[in-house]
C-alpha cells in the first residue's frame, strides 16, 4: 500500500460533505428552553431572595439534596449571574472541589449579594428569557456527533452484513480504550467504534467520528494535533508488537471546509503506508471497503 492521499485529489470538497441540521431554531428555540429552565430560574430567584451573600448561594446550590439536573442548572445560572470565571465542570463536582476553596479562590469576582437581589427581585418575561437562552445554549452540544455515528452504523451494518460487526456507542456513552481490544496497549487511546470480522471477532479497524459545525483557530489547532497523535501512538504500538489494525476518521459538517482543518484531512489520510482513511458519509462506500479492511 501506499501512502497517497485520497483527499488531496478532491477539486470541490463541498461535493463530498453532508450537512446535517437537528438544531431548533430562533425563536422557536426560546419556548422549549423556558419550558426546561422556568422552574430553575424559580429557585435561583428564591436562592438570592433568602441568601445573606453570594457565596452562601453557591453553597446552597453545591448540595447532594439537591437533585443533579436542577444543580446543574442553578450552577450555569450561576456562572452567568455571578461569577463568569467559574467553570460549570469544576463546580459540578461537589465532592471532589469543596464551597471553601471555590470560594476563597474565586469569591473576590462574586457579584455583590445586594446587586443580585436588585437584579433579581422581580425579573421580567424578557430577562427570563434572555436567561433561559444562555444557559441552554450548547444543550444540543454533541447531537450532531450522536447523529453522524448513527448515520454511519447504520450503513456499516447494512453494507457489510454478515461480514463485519461494528461496536462503539451512537450516542453518548463511554468511548472504547484500545487497551480493551489489545490488552498489552498501555496508556490512553479512546475510540469512537471497533470493526471486527463476524466470523471470528477479529478487531480490523477503530475509527474517531467528529462533526464540525464550523472549526477554526485553536479549536482546529486542538483538533489537529490530538489527531496525528492517535496515528503516532498506534503507529508505535503496532510496529512494537507486529499487530495490524486500521484507522478509520469520520468527518463531516461545514467545518471540514475550513482551510487548516480540511489540509488535516489530507494529510492524515493514506497515512502509515495507507492504513490511515479518511471519510465523509458520502465517500464511506468509497473508502471504507471489505479489500482495505482485511489488507
């Protein structure tokens, strides 16, 4: 095999993405988040009607009484009322970050308890709305991704019946570590899915499946490099123990047009003497096929 690059032939990448679109929309979007978030919005108004400062907030909210999805709901509001510089996943863990230490880090960029209840006291439709729509703004954060994974599944299984199997979660779940395919692997390398033989269950190929909305700056950057990491590793690994296995990236969405991100995709495809490929939905019957597989 070599290690020509499929994706650099391509003269109009536009042809070979599939756009998919689950995302409400404005203003539709605002009813079904006030629907979600009016009951949290309730409470976080009480919280600093009977709250003696901003902190003392925090720590009513930060409670193993209270259950997860109205904390977590409360503590976005939070972030968003009252101090921007507090992350919802350190705050989400209350066992493991304490009120004290957040507060005594952090306590010096809390909004003055007074100001809140001002803000607070008797809140218009308008604000409540406007509230709603930023805590829920990235609700649908990882739909896109769930739907692609699907949508590949589902041709996997329909195109290679009683040939391969595919394994891995279409929504959210736990990602697959490579040390549970080959046991000797050390370190970290989670996979998106694992394509076996049917007859002897035979691990042929694992795969990452991204869908980029849009992709650029840092973010691609990210992105980039946490993808040639993967080859490196696996490329190490395998050359080690004389093993073989593919590996399969799923791209899709506007955001593999972007300059850098699209230039990744060439480079890493037809990568390690071919064994790398990338693909798109459109290309997978093109790319993905039983010949590479069992090469």
């Amino acid at each position: 095999m070599t290690n020509d690059s499929f994706f650099r032939t391509i003269s109009d990448p536009s042809k070979i993405i599939t756009p998919i679109d689950s995302t409400i929309k404005f203003p539709e979007v605002l009813d079904i988040l006030i629907a979600k978030y009016d009951d949290a919005i309730d409470i976080f108004c009480d919280l600093i009607k009977t709250s003696d400062s901003s902190a003392d907030i925090l720590a009513k909210i930060r409670t193993t009484e209270r259950a997860a999805d109205e904390r977590m709901a409360l503590l976005k509001m939070y972030r968003r009322c009252v101090s921007p510089v507090l992350d919802t996943e350190t705050t989400k863990k209350i066992k493991k970050v304490s009120n004290e230490m957040l507060i005594e880090t952090y306590g010096e960029t809390f909004k003055p308890i007074a100001k809140l209840k001002n803000q607070f006291g008797n809140i218009p439709k308008e604000m409540r709305y406007a509230l709603a729509a930023l805590i829920g703004e990235y609700d649908t954060r990882g739909q896109l991704g769930y739907q692609l994974t699907g949508a590949f599944f589902d041709w996997f299984e329909d195109h290679f019946k009683n040939e391969f199997t595919i394994e891995g979660p279409r929504g959210a779940g736990r990602d697959i570590e490579l040390s549970e395919i080959f046991p000797d692997f050390n370190g970290s390398f989670p996979c998106d899915f694992v394509i076996k033989t049917t007859k002897d269950q035979k691990p042929v190929a694992v795969g990452f499946a991204r869908y980029d909305s849009t992709r650029g700056g840092a973010q691609s950057d990210d992105r980039t490099g946490g993808n040639s990491n993967k080859v490196d590793k696996a490329k190490k690994y395998f050359k080690k123990t004389d093993k073989h296995i593919k590996l399969i990236f799923l791209s899709e969405g506007p955001g593999l047009l972007h300059k850098d991100t699209w230039e990744e995709s060439c480079t890493l495809d037809g990568q390690w003497n071919g064994n790398v490929r990338v693909a798109t939905l459109k290309l997978a019957a093109k790319r993905i096929t039983k010949e590479w597989l069992e090469s």
